[in-house]
C-alpha cells in the first residue's frame, strides 16, 4: 500500500488533473485505489463524485466507490476550510489525515491525495500522511521558484519528523513542445532533478482542459487524446516505479 499526495503550492499546474487521470488509469491498471479530496475547493470531488459532502476525511469520512470500478473517493466537504483552524489548534494537527488514513490502509493498493495550492496545514497533513510526492510542474518561468520552497519543505519534515517520505517524481504538465520556453524549463528540471522527472511529459491538450467540464476523467472523456495517452503513461511510469 502506497499513499501519494500530488502537491504544488502554485494554483493551476495540473495537481488536481494528474489526481484524477492518475488515479483512474491505476484502477483501470487493476490496483485498488482511492482518491482523498484534500482541497476546500473540491476539484477531485466534482469529477469523480458530486461535489463537495457534509463530511471530510478528518471527521471521518468512509470511501464511496465511485463509477469507475476499483475506484473510490473520500470528497472533501463543505467547511474544510474552517477544519485547518481547528487543525491549527491541537498540537497533533498536522497527523491527523496520518490518522484518518490508518483505517484505510489494508482496504486499498494505492491512496492519492489532492491538495490545495498553499503550504498550509492541509498540504503539511498530506506530506506527513504520504510515503510518495509527486510535483506536478507547468513547463512556465516561475516554476522553479514554488518547487524549490516546497522540496526545502519536504527535507525539512525528512530530517525531523517523516524520513521515509521520498520524492517520487516532478511530472512536467501543459508541456508544449515547440514553444522554446518551454524546452528550457524541462531541461533545467531534467539536469537538476535527473531521473526524480517523469520521462513521461503532459502536454498542454484541450481533451484534458475540457474533460472535467464533463464531470469526467480523460479515460472515460477522451482516452486517445494526446492528453490520454500522456496520462496514460505516466500513471505505467508510477506504477513501475513502485514495484
Ligand atoms: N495538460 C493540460 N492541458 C490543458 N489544460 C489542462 C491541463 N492540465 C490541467 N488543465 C486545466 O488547467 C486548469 C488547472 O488545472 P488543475 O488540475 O485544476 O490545477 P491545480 O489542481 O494545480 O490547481 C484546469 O482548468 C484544468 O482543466
Ligand atoms: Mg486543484
């Protein structure tokens, strides 16, 4: 059993799209798996239930099994939010999604995790609940600078508290290929990070900006799209990489 959050403290780099499209394609794969809606905005919970729930993970919330077979989601709900203030409080409040998950463990081969675009006690929960990262990176300027925070992050909580979280891998997302830009970024992330990328690059596809508007993963939307095979791909790359 592996727990995966997908976290970038950058709004719109594809965390919530890798999640879903991840995660459905390592069901499809035969891995039963679970996707826990980390994010007040509910995202996750939208395309793959009905939205945000009265109930969130940290009060508790059993998984529901979703339409697509061997894959269930624990949505997020209603006041979340509020939830990271009450978080805040206890001096145990970054282990409690650790807690939450224990129960869930033996029933499932793969948990991801969504988080919210911040470096606040939601995403902290993620990180200390997690065996894996993976950082989803927009192939743009500023990329370096928020992923440079959140891995200084990530090796503070390893020498302190969580020694066994690893970086899994930094995926490039809207990747496109003739834009020169573009290429620079990927190989500055591929010379610093070496084989901690994803071989597998996610390009900027229409299929994938449009399937969530449809309520659906890119496997049931639109499974040949550019942006479906990449998917695709990337989630054999995970799977590899675990075993
Ligand atoms: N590879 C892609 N190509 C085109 N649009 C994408 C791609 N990945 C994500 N999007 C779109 O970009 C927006 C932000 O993606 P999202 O996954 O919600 O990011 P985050 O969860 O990091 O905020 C969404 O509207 C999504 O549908
Ligand atoms: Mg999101």
């Amino acid at each position: 059993m592996t727990v995966i959050a997908i976290s970038n403290q950058k709004g719109g780099v594809g965390k919530t799209t890798s999640v879903v499209n991840l995660a459905g394609f390592c069901a499809l794969a035969g891995r039963r798996t679970l996707v826990v809606d980390n994010d007040p905005q509910g995202n996750a919970s939208s395309v793959l239930g009905s939205g945000l729930t009265d109930a969130s993970v940290y009060e508790g919330a059993p998984p529901t099994p979703t339409r697509l077979a061997g894959l269930s989601l624990i949505a997020a709900s209603h006041d979340l939010h509020d939830r990271e203030r009450t978080l805040a409080q206890g001096d145990r409040g970054r282990l409690a999604l650790r807690r939450a998950l224990e129960v869930h463990r033996s029933h499932f081969d793969l948990i991801f995790i969504d988080c919210p675009p911040n470096l606040s006690l939601l995403p902290m929960n993620a990180l200390l609940a997690c065996d894996r990262l993976i950082l989803p990176v927009q192939c743009e300027y500023f990329a370096m600078e928020g992923m440079a925070q959140l891995l200084a992050f990530v090796e503070d909580l390893r020498a302190s508290d969580h020694k066994g979280l690893t970086l899994q891998g930094i995926l490039l997302t809207m990747h496109d290929q003739r834009h020169p830009l573009c290429r620079d970024v990927e190989s500055q992330i591929r010379q610093h990070f070496g084989d901690k990328t994803f071989r597998s690059t996610i390009p900027r596809d229409v299929a994938l900006a449009a399937a969530p508007s449809h309520g659906q993963t890119i496997f049931e939307y639109d499974p040949l799209s550019a942006g479906g095979i990449a998917y695709l791909s990337a989630a054999k790359e995970l799977l590899d990489g675990l075993e």
